[in-house]
C-alpha cells in the first residue's frame, strides 16, 4: 500500500509538471513594440496548461514566441524548449492580423500546442479620422506598415463595438497610431473580425 501511494504521489507531480508551459516574452520586430506584450498575453490565456514564464519556476516546455513583418507578411514563429534543450521550431505566416487565431489553430495538434476554441465574432469598432472619406471600404494598419484587416464598410453613423480613438487616412488606408493598434490586433488575436468601421 505504502508503494502504491509513493508512485500516486509521483505520477501526480509528473501529471502536473507536464500540464505546465511557459510562455516567455514574443519577441517583436517591424511591429508596433506594444504588440509582444499582447501576443505573450493572448498565449498564456488561451493555449491551454499554460502561463507567462514566472521566474525561478520550471517548466516542462518554454515556448519562446517572435513576430515580425516582412515581406507584406506576419511571420510567428515559436521555438520550443523540452526542459532546456530545443524540442521544435514552427512558423506560420499570414497577410492579415485578422487571420492570425484560424493559423494558429492549425497548430494545435501538438502534444504541446493547444489553444481554445474562441468563437468568432463580427465587430464595429470606430474611430477619429483626420480627413473625409471618399471610399465605401477601407483597410486597417498600424503605423508600421502591418495590415491589421482587409477592406472593411464604411458607416458614417452607428453602433461601435471598440473605439480605437484617432487616426489618420491615406487614399483608402486607415493609419493606427501604436495604442490603437494594439487595440485591434488584442482584439483580431480573439477571433473578433472587424464588419465595419464606424466613422466619429
């Protein structure tokens, strides 16, 4: 009996380390740099048994993210540590911040790599331009050149689901300031899709 609780006791300690993951910080490049702390965030809240990497504490996998923009492209990759030695490398690159969530998904039949499901959500979300518009649809970047969305309606008065403040308007391309942007890109990470923009 006495042999049978030791080996519950550490089956149990095995169970739980193995449940744990550590999300280090997502390192950022050509990006708005506000943008790491969101995606670090987003991980530990939404791939399962996992949290922000805490300091003096071990984990079985340290997942050590990056996003950058190049090429018209967001290019995630996670390297994978197994205790301390590399245990993979995955990348993923998408055009739109909107697609990132359906990408990562496609990543969740890993022994590691499992994200909840989010349900998807159609959004309003509004802000202050500069200028008139004289286009029906728009696109969503940030300062950086990023495309956040692809061409959104335009209403000129309604409901808004996230206020994204001021912005300015290039031709038929909506500019974020950093803020803003890191706004929307919290919010395209849950599987909200921005409908329409709403015009203050």
């Amino acid at each position: 009996m006495k042999a049978f609780n030791i080996f519950l006791v550490l089956s149990l300690a095995t169970i739980s380390f193995a449940q744990e993951i550590g999300i280090a910080k997502t390192s950022v490049e050509n990006l708005p740099e506000g943008y790491g702390e969101v995606f670090t965030q987003f991980l530990s809240q939404n791939l399962e048994s996992s949290e922000a990497v805490q300091k003096g504490k071990d984990y079985l996998f340290t997942i050590y993210p990056s996003i950058s923009w190049e090429g018209k492209a967001y290019n995630i990759c996670f390297k994978t540590y197994k205790v301390n030695s590399l245990y993979s490398s995955q990348c993923i690159t998408v055009n739109y911040a909107e697609d990132i969530y359906d990408r990562l998904k496609t990543l969740s039949n890993s022994e590691f790599f499992r994200l909840k499901n989010l349900k998807q959500q159609q959004v309003s979300v509004k802000v202050k331009l500069d200028k008139p518009v004289n286009y029906d649809k728009v696109k969503i970047t940030s300062l950086r050149g990023d495309s956040l969305t692809r061409y959104v309606s335009v209403v000129k008065n309604g409901k808004s689901d996230l206020d994204l403040g001021n912005a300015s308007l290039n031709l038929n391309i909506v500019v974020l300031p950093e803020e803003g942007a890191e706004k929307l890109f919290k919010s395209l990470l849950e599987n909200k899709k921005v409908e329409s923009l709403v015009l203050e």
